[in-house]
C-alpha cells in the first residue's frame, strides 16, 4: 500500500517520478469508494505510468456542516479497495490542516456564470470550495492528467474552465457515469439509502431517460409538465430542480436550437439524502 499522509512526503516521492519523465494521473475522490471510482481509477491506470488517487472530504465545498459531518468515512476500506485494483496505486489522503494549514480561506472564482444555476443556485459558494480543493491538489500533485465523473457534469465544466481560464497544465478528462442495472447513479450518498427507498431512487433514472428518449417530440412545456407531475406522483421524493440546459454553458434554455447540445440536470431529495444526476439529450 502506498500511502501518503503529509503532502510533504508525498511531493518528494512525485520528484523522484518527474526525474524519470513519468507521466502522472489524478483521480480525485472524497473516500466512499465504489465502481465509479473505479472506471475512473483503472482510465488513469490505462493513459499514465502512476495514478494517484486522493482521499480528503473538503470541508469547503459543503454548506450544510450536518451533511459534512454525515459523509460516509473509512479510509482503510478505501485503501484495500484500491489495493484491490492495483497495488501500484498512489494514495494522498491528508489531513485537513495539512491542506489548508488551520485556514478554511475559499479562493473566489470567475467561472463565467457556470455556476450561477443548477448546484450553484442550490448550494452557496459551493463551486469556489470544490475548485479551492482542486487548485490545492493540481498544485501539490501537477498531474498530467486528472480524470472526473460526469455524474457531476456542472462540476467537471467548472473544473475545465479552472484550468483553461488560469492556464493550469493539466488535460481534464471527463469519464461516462456508471451507474446501476436499474440506471441510479453510483454516490457515495446511496449507501443512506433503505432497502425501500433505494429502489424508488431509480425513479431519478427513469424520468431523465424518458425526457432523452422524448426530446425530439415534445416541446420544453410538455417535458417540464410531465416532470412535474411524475414527481407529483412519488410522495417519498422531494423536486429540488429540474433543468434543461446547453451543455457547454450550462445555461438553462427554453427552445431548442440546431446545432447546440443540450443536457437534463436533476436533483431530489428522496427521505433526507440528496441525489443528483444528469444525461446528455442529444
């Protein structure tokens, strides 16, 4: 097991790499690990001659400190996982202060209005704790390529404006969301799940695999509507937003336009635990 706990010792071992022009891959992870993780894990394993992989729940991307205390916690289940997958594996799981040196400071980003709706709205300053972390471990680490989920599109379009927008040298990768025989999306937060309310979670799936399938036939007011009273429909899950948006910019549209690329984006919260998703449209 190849476990590092201070960046310091971590950085002398990545020095020790570069002097042998290793090509390195990053895989950011906040612990919890299961398949998702996984295809992410084994892409950079595939395009890299060492992959890390950094466990740490920041604390600064999280606005409601009972969410923050409850995120599932067990970093040596984590690193026998990864184990599992290769021995090689580079694991970075610092402590808090170790990162941000007893200063929680979250750096203001401009990610040209990325983050104005969907989690942005949801979820106050939210994006500026995400790319804090990040920056922190782009520079700790400098990968050559770091490799995220598109289970969390908003925040991999965030992260590629980070590092077009400051010129960070490193190739973001956007990776397919893996997601179950019943098409939920693999989270960590599913584990909160009961038996009974894991299996209404799927709903999530099957509302924006309909509003994929349908696209070309109904209007923006038709999809919308018939979102609307599916969830009517499911007394255990809460609607917090339903959105469709071009997936460059993000920004939330109402017509459909040739040429341009659309995405539906959801968030529920089913029995307390909050479930996002999204999926391409054309």
């Amino acid at each position: 097991m190849n476990l590092f706990r201070k960046k310091s010792d971590l950085i002398v071992k990545l020095n020790n790499l570069r002097k042998n022009n290793f090509k390195i891959g990053l895989v950011p992870t906040m612990g919890a690990l299961h398949k998702g993780h996984t295809s992410l894990v084994k892409r950079s394993i595939k395009e890299n001659d060492y992959t890390i992989v950094s466990i740490f729940v920041n604390p600064t991307q999280f606005n409601d400190k009972k969410d923050l205390n409850l995120y599932p916690k067990n970093l040596t289940k984590d690193c026998n996982y990864l184990d599992s997958i290769s021995t090689d594996i580079i694991i970075f799981a610092p402590e808090i202060n170790n990162i941000y040196n007893k200063n929680l400071s979250v750096k203001k980003f401009n990610f040209y209005d990325l983050d104005k709706f969907m989690e942005g709205r949801y979820r106050k300053g939210h994006f500026n704790g995400v790319a804090t972390i990040v920056s922190h471990l782009f520079n700790i680490i400098k990968p050559k390529n770091a490799y995220f989920g598109e289970k969390d599109f908003q925040q991999l379009r965030i992260i590629q404006e980070l590092v077009s927008g400051n010129n960070i040298p490193v190739n973001v990768i956007g990776c397919q969301t893996i997601r179950e025989k019943d098409g939920l999306a693999l989270s960590s937060r599913n584990t909160k799940l009961s038996k009974h309310n894991r299996k209404i979670a799927s709903k999530v799936y099957e509302i924006i695999n309909y509003v994929r399938i349908n696209f070309d036939s109904m209007s923006f007011l038709e999809i919308y509507t018939y979102v609307d009273k599916f969830f009517d429909n499911i007394l255990e899950i809460e609607l917090e937003y339903f959105t469709i948006a071009e997936s460059k910019s993000l920004i939330p549209v109402k017509e459909k336009t040739i040429n341009k690329q659309y995405r539906a984006f959801i968030a529920v919260k089913l029995q307390g635990v909050r479930l996002i998703d999204n999926i391409a449209l054309n």
